[in-house]
C-alpha cells in the first residue's frame, strides 16, 4: 500500500517523500469521516492528535516536552525527535 522510502535520502526530502507517500490515504480517511458527519476540520484535529499521542508514546514523553528537550533519547538511532520538530506561532508541529 506505501511505497518504502529510498534509503540513501534523508532529511527534508525524506520528510516530504513520506508526506506524499501518506497523504491519500489521510485524504480517504478525512472523506469517509465527513461523510459519516464530521467536520473535515474535527477529523484533521482529531488525527493531528493522535499522531501527537502516539509520538508522545515513542519517545516516552509529552509532546511539549519532546520539543522543548535539547537532548537525544538514550539509544535514539538518528538523534532526537525534537531536532526535526519545530513549533509556529499558531501552534502548529512542522517536521524538520
């Protein structure tokens, strides 16, 4: 169903390639939900808050904590979640 990311790319282009590569499939899930009557806005909160849980349940840690935290989790194979995360005024999580 996914298409497995190309080994020798990473950083930003990585990022966007998985973007891509998830991007319909969040698209059909949106869809179905507002069919069944929610708000498109309620379903993209509402996955934007599970992927805040389930990032908080990876790095053992609050989400505002795995931002804020300058040190790389014991073991982290690539360094620390934080170093690819950003927070914009509005509140928004970009991945760096």
């Amino acid at each position: 169903m996914f298409l497995s990311p190309l080994q020798h790319w990473v950083g930003e282009y990585r990022r966007k390639q998985c973007a891509r590569t998830i991007s319909p499939t969040i698209a059909l899930i949106v869809d179905k939900a507002h069919l069944a009557g929610w708000s498109r806005e309620e379903v993209l909160i509402a996955i934007a808050d599970a992927a805040d849980h389930q990032l908080a349940d990876i790095t053992g840690t609050s989400i505002a904590k795995v931002i804020d935290n300058v040190n790389p989790p014991a073991g982290s194979p690539e360094g620390p979640v934080q170093n690819h995360l950003s927070v914009q005024r509005n509140g928004t999580i970009l991945i760096r």
